[in-house]
C-alpha cells in the first residue's frame, strides 16, 4: 500500500476508535443510571453493548497499530 493510503486508514481508525470509546461511556453510564437509579431489567444488555463496543475500539486500535508498522516500514526503506 502506499503511505497516502496507510495515512488515510490511520485517520479514519484513530476516529473510529474515539467514537467507539465515547459510545462505550454512554453506555456505561446507561448502565450506572438503570441499575442504581431507576429498577430495570437492561444492565445485561447494557453491559454486553458496553463490551462489543470497547472490543471493536480494541479491534480497530490492533488495526492502527499495523498500519502503523507498515508506514514506518515503509519509511525506512
């Protein structure tokens, strides 16, 4: 790949995973709010919809890491 491509993927990865990690904090605030203020039968669903957004956050942050590497591969060469 060439680095303009690998510098685009990096970009839209690392703004991936800031929307992801926001996401992640709304839902667990979610999940604060219907457990301890309000009686609801959610906090599961919450929860899993807690951890399936911070495992892609995590997905995509091993993605940025590689294109990473392979832009500074790329540069040393």
């Amino acid at each position: 790949m060439n680095t303009d491509n690998l510098k685009a993927r990096m970009e839209d990865y690392s703004r991936f995973i800031i929307t992801l990690l926001i996401l992640s904090v709304y839902f667990y605030l979610g999940t604060i709010i219907t457990t301890y203020l309000t009686e609801s039968n959610h906090e599961v669903l919450m929860m899993g919809l807690t951890s399936l957004s911070m495992g892609a956050a995590f997905f995509f942050t091993l993605r940025w890491k590689k294109c990473r590497q392979a832009l500074q591969d790329q540069e040393s060469q």
